[in-house]
C-alpha cells in the first residue's frame, strides 16, 4: 500500500479550560480517496480540518501528530509549516463570501496563491485560472475574472473557490461543508463538480459534512465523530448496507436522515439509550 | 374539507433600493404574483421553493407581517369570514392571538435576559391571559422540556431545544393557526427528528393548521399533507404530498425532488 496523504495520530485539542474538543483522534487517508467527516454539531468534524490546515483557533492546544505527505506538521517550525500546508493543503469553505476578499477582483484573488506557492509567471497562473474556471462550469469566464466577490451569487463563489483549491494542485483538499451556505438544487451541481475534478486529478479529500445523504454519495470512507472522539471509520458501501455493519450510533445517524423515496418513515431521533451507551463506551 | 385560510390572487412588493433613481419613488419588486391557495383546517402545507421563489414572502403575508398589495387573505377561523388583507395592525390585533410564527432561530428576536419562562409568559400576558410562572411550565412540559428549563437563559440551550421553546411560545396561546418558517434548518438531524416529531403530535392533538416553510423535501415527505411548490412568485404545483412525490407534473418540482441526495449510496446520482 503507498504511504497515506494524511496520517493524525494521538491528536487532542484543548479549550483554555482543559476541556477536550477532539480526543485521542487517529486517521490515515489514503491517495484519492474521499473521506468524509461526519458528526453532529460539537462533534469536532471542522476543528478536525481546521487541526490540518493549522488554522485552529487562537488559545487552544494542540497534541498528538498530524502527517501530511510523510511530513509531520508538528515537528516544523511555523513559517515551514504554513509554507508545506499552503503548498500541498487546499481548503474548500463553508461560507463562500467570507472567504473571498471583497476589494480584489477573482483574477487576481486565484492567480496570487498559484505564483506564490509555485512560482508560476502571472500569465501562466491566469490560464489556468480561465482554464478551472471553465471546469467549474461557470460560461462567462472572462467577465468573472474581472468581477468582484459581491457580484457574484452564491453559488457561483463557491465555484471559484472550488477552482482556487484545485488551483495550486494540492495534494489534499479540507471541504468543510461546502453546500451547507447554499441552495438546495445547486447543492448537487456543486457536489457533482468537486467529485468530478477529484477523479480527474486524483486529489485526496477530507469532505466534512453533517448530511449522511451526502456522505452516501461522495465519501468511499467515512469516519464518525461524536463528542471530539473516532465513533468509527467504516467503508460507506458498508455503512449504508444495512446489514447491521457499522457502530449503532452510526446506523442510528443514517435512520434519522429523512428518507424521501419511501412514505412510510417516522422521524427517529438517535434513541438516548444508543447515546448512552456510546458515552460509556467512550469513558472506558 | 374547508380552508382555514384562503389566498386570492395574492400579490406581495417590496421597494426595490437597488433600481432606485436619485429622483422620484422608490420602484418596487413584485416577489407574489396573483397566488391563490387553501390552507385546509387541521391539515399541515408544506411551502417548498429555491431561495427567491417567494415562500417567506407567502408566509409573512398569511400572518400578515407584510402588507399585500392586491388579493385576499380570508381567515375562517372566528364567526364569519374576514378577510385580513386590508386591516391595519389595530384591527389585526384580536386575531393575532391565533396567528402564531415559529422561525429559524426564535431567540434571536428574543430577549436574552429573559428566563425561559418568561419568555414564554411575555406574549400570554399580551393577549391578558393567565401568564404566570405555572402556565409558563405547562407550557414547556408540552414540548416536553419540562419546569427544569424555566429558569434557565435562552444561550444555556441547545438549538433543538431552543425550537421547542419557540414552539412552547406559539401553542401557549392556543392558536388555530402555525407558520413554521425553516424552523429544523439549522438543527442537527437527530435534534431536527425531535422537533418535527413534536410538532406533528402537537398539531394533531390541537388540530393545528400549519404552513411549514423549507427548502428540504425528504423533511416535507414526512411532516406535511400537502404541499405547494413556488417558483418565481408563482405556484407551479400543489396538492397532496404523496401524490405530488409519486408524480411531480411540474420541472421545478422534479429540479427540487431530484437535488435530495440518495439515502444509500449510488453511483449514477453524481454523475
């Protein structure tokens, strides 16, 4: 088997209060493989990908390794460290205005990482911006690599910020919840384009997501999260098998995801005694 | 079956600052065209539309937090029919207690000093009913959050259980009439199960009439009886939900139906 893109072992994060928000986490990603990251809220999903990406927030503490490309981030000091992660890390945010700076046209917001991290001349770095864009479906790519961010509609940002990750052919890609901020139909344009451009370019991504219809159809892996601790990492044709493989809490996440092809399905939150028991489990 | 509400020709405008001149009025955006619709009694509307079609729109003006600029509103709910399009917020005032809103964060607009009890007390006093402590905690024993949560404060909950005190606000004034507007939107599925399953019995039980506003059909599929598909400021399709997801006529409802990802993974849905 190669060497994984990405290897976190023993990783904890730390509240200014000692509380743990991720807890002895360990994770191996594989070349080109989609992994999703899911859990519900306060699991520790985005701080997860927030720890790869090195851009945790202000007063917490980190322990534990993380490896990106046989290279363990930890061990380097800071300005090496932000040059490797910037180098072989792209992110895919959540929310697709904040993440573009509203006083700089698209052109030159995509080309700067590309000359920076490559050395590329401004020309070469602008056709291949053109080149993504047109990748990312968007007609009129002349016209929004002039634009400016507040020009352009949601979904069409979150296009450009997909192209701008893929821009810099990183080795791995953090999507943390890159639909969430949109519209429902645009949602599956958006995911069919990041799944497209994964497979042609065989990049590694970490999909983090709270939607399990969405783990179903982008993710071949899938680990769980609950309380900032590994539930499982479970292959998602085996998770959604339904023949009891996977963790309970796990199976009892897909059973409260509304299930629109059938009539006769009640809501089901995840029953308490499942909680429960997997909070024992945890503690042990 | 006879309709709670019944909407005319129901066309809504905002000013449109945008497209404004330096001189002369504010032109205006026509976000409802002409819709005409029944919210039959005790039954639950789902209103499902893209971002822009106009749903929140509808909504605002069936509890008339807008004003329309044509059309008719007719609220069966007292002795005789009236219709609430025209009345100015004096008129409106008595009906109001039937017309409750849930939205998608309820404490947002809420006082954060408050307790959660009096939270719940506020609007019972408006209306001059019994507003004390005790009534506030039946309330929440409704949403079975029970007397324990009367004290706390709206940041010391939980989204989920948030929502249930934004439910337990509404039904304490014993309304005949519910607008939910994307109200599980932001909750996780588990906490989103917990409260839809408590507004259906809820419903039920009270034989609630209920328009419920969201852009998420496998939620519709379940909660709701019927359903009215907005495009555009206009109905493209309405009708029983089991009959609209067995045979969507209308190609915004197919577009909408088919952006729900699968449950169980398959190749061709990517693709």
């Amino acid at each position: 088997m190669s060497a994984p893109v990405l290897e976190i072992s023993n990783l904890s994060v730390r509240l200014p209060n000692d509380l743990k928000v991720l807890n002895t986490v360990d994770l191996r990603v594989e070349p080109g493989e989609v992994r999703a990251l899911v859990g519900e809220s306060g699991a520790g999903k985005s701080m997860l990908g927030k720890a790869v990406l090195g851009i945790l927030p202000a007063g917490l503490r980190q322990t534990g390794r993380i490896t990106v490309l046989g290279q363990a981030l930890d061990q380097l000091p800071a300005s090496v460290r932000r040059r490797e992660v910037a180098r072989h890390v792209s992110l895919i945010p959540q929310d697709p205005l904040t993440a573009l700076n509203p006083v700089r046209p698209i052109a030159a917001q995509m080309t700067d990482a590309m000359v920076r991290i490559h050395g590329w001349p401004r020309r070469k770095a602008l056709a291949r911006a053109a080149d993504l864009l047109e990748q990312v479906h968007i007609r009129d790519v002349a016209r929004v690599l002039k634009s400016y961010p507040h020009e352009l509609s949601g979904g069409m940002r979150q296009r450009v910020l997909i192209a701008a990750a893929f821009a810099t052919e990183p080795k791995l890609i953090v999507a943390d919840e890159p639909t969430t901020a949109l519209d429902a139909t645009v949602q599956r344009e958006i995911l069919r384009i990041i799944r497209g451009l994964q497979q042609e370019t065989g990049t590694t991504v970490l999909f983090v997501t709270h939607d399990m219809g969405v783990v179903a159809q982008i993710s071949q892996r899938v680990t769980v999260l609950f309380g900032g601790r590994v539930v499982e990492h479970i292959d998602t044709e085996a998770l959604f098998a339904g023949a009891g493989q996977g963790h309970a809490y796990s199976r009892a996440l897909i059973r409260a995801t509304p299930d629109w092809t059938r009539s006769d399905a009640p809501f089901a939150p995840v029953p308490p005694e499942v909680i429960a028991d997997l909070m024992q489990e945890q503690t042990r | 079956m006879t309709a709670l509400i019944s909407v005319r020709d129901l066309t809504v405008s905002y000013p449109d600052h945008g497209a404004r001149r330096l001189f002369g009025p504010v032109p205006r955006k026509t976000i409802l065209h002409g819709v005409t619709l029944e919210l039959p009694k005790g039954r639950i509307t789902g209103i499902v539309g893209e971002s822009g079609s106009g749903k929140s729109t509808l909504g605002r003006a069936l509890v008339r937090l807008v004003r329309p600029d044509a059309g008719q509103i007719i609220w069966a709910g007292g002795d005789r029919p009236v219709d609430l399009a025209p009345l100015d917020e004096a008129q409106l005032k008595p009906l109001r207690q039937d017309l409750q809103m849930i939205f998608q964060d309820p404490m947002s607009s809420l006082n954060p000093r408050q307790k959660i009890w009096q939270l719940i007390a506020w609007p019972l006093r408006r209306y001059g009913l019994d507003a004390s402590r005790a009534a506030a905690c039946a309330a929440l024993e409704r949403v079975h959050l029970g007397a324990a949560f009367a004290d706390r404060f709206a940041h010391q909950l939980s989204g989920g259980q948030r929502q249930r005190v934004g439910i337990a606000r509404a039904i304490a004034l014993n309304p005949q009439f519910i607008l939910a507007d994307e109200i599980v939107s932001g909750l996780d599925v588990s906490s989103q199960a917990t409260v839809l399953t408590l507004l259906q019995d809820l419903a039920r039980d009270m034989n609630l009439t209920v328009a419920f506003i969201s852009h998420d059909l496998s939620v519709i599929r379940h909660l709701c009886d019927d359903l009215i598909v907005l495009n555009h400021g206009r109905i493209v399709e309405s009708g029983p939900v089991a009959q609209i997801f067995d045979a969507p006529s209308a190609a915004e409802t197919r577009k909408l139906i088919a952006a729900v990802p699968l449950p169980k993974p398959d190749a061709e849905w990517l693709t």
